[in-house]
C-alpha cells in the first residue's frame, strides 16, 4: 500500500498536467505580405508572436493580413526606424524585419 499511493499521486499529477491549456496562442493568424526583388510577392502564414523574422532580400511594401498588430523595422534583427501595422494595413516602405503582436 506505500508504494500504491505516490504512483498514484505522480499519475493524477501528470494527467492535469497534460490537460491544462498553456495559455494563448503563439502564433499570429492570418498572412502577412511583402513584395520583394523583381516585384515578386511573399508571404508567411501564421507568423509567430513576439519573435523578430529578419528578411534575407529587398522587403517593401508590407500588409498585414494577421490578427493582430505588425511592426516592421527599417533594420536588421528589429532595429531603427519602425512603423507599426493594425489589422488590414499596407505601408508604402522599405523594411528589413518585422515582429508580430503586442510587444
């Protein structure tokens, strides 16, 4: 009987475990847009919340089609100048990288 219980105990504790939500989603609906060399268009689906993509190539011209809020920056790694995109927004700018979400 001692050793029933704690194997009992450690299982109740890993069955709640596995059932809790762990919280908001991480990732940001929807498709966001560019257009990069040679007029070409680019997209990413469901982006990521709060990490920084930085772009590889020429970056102009962004909409965000996600959930939630954009911010594209002027430079590498979410640095310089930024410009912040709601919901259905297009910018007339160059960038460099962009984040997604409340940040």
């Amino acid at each position: 009987m001692r050793l029933f219980r704690p194997v009992v105990v450690a299982l109740a504790g890993l069955a709640l475990a596995l059932t809790v939500p762990t919280g908001p989603a991480v990732a940001s609906e929807g498709q966001f847009s560019w257009v990069g060399p040679k007029g070409k268009p680019f997209f990413v689906d469901n982006p990521p919340d709060g990490k920084c993509l930085t772009m590889s190539q020429e970056a102009r011209s962004p909409y965000n089609g996600t959930a939630g809020p954009a911010t594209v920056y002027a430079g590498k790694k979410c640095d310089g100048t930024s410009h912040r995109l709601a919901h259905g927004k297009r910018a007339d700018a160059t960038f460099s990288s962009v984040r997604f979400g409340a940040h």
